[in-house]
C-alpha cells in the first residue's frame, strides 16, 4: 500500500491516502496526525477529488508566530472498495 500512496500525487502541502480494504463502499470517520514546520501553515484544508470537504482539527499545537505545529484532523471520506 505504501507503495501505491507514493506513486499518488497531490497538489498542496501534503497528501493523506486511504484505503478500504473491503470490496464494498464504505464511508468511515478518518483521523490523521500531521506535523509541520514553523511558518508552513495557519490552517487546513481537505480536498477530495479537487473538491473541499468538512474537516475537524481534532487537537493541535501552535508555534509562537500562530502557525500549525502538529495537528490530528478529522474527517468522513467516502472510499471505494479495492476490486
């Protein structure tokens, strides 16, 4: 599976891949933790598919100058199953 995340590209600061390992659709509560350097951002998005979706900072720490330090975000995503 990593092998398969590295060869997904993205657009922006970083990429979160999710698999459903299952064969049928499912849509399940996601949780990410992310770290960042000083200065790299001051708030996160979630794109899916290019579009923007709902996401929850579920806990974090800032660096002095406002910007994210880490971060665990939250989120529903829709997730095909593997065929």
């Amino acid at each position: 599976m990593r092998d398969l995340a590295r060869r997904m590209s993205s657009e922006g600061l970083g990429q979160i891949t999710v698999f459903n390992p299952l064969s049928w659709t499912r849509t399940s509560w996601i949780e990410a933790h992310i770290s960042l350097s000083q200065g790299q951002a001051h708030a996160i998005n979630i794109r899916i598919n290019g579009g923007m979706i709902p996401a929850t900072l579920v806990s974090g720490s800032r660096y002095p100058d406002g910007s994210l330090h880490d971060a665990t975000l939250g989120f529903y995503a829709t997730l095909p199953g593997l065929t």
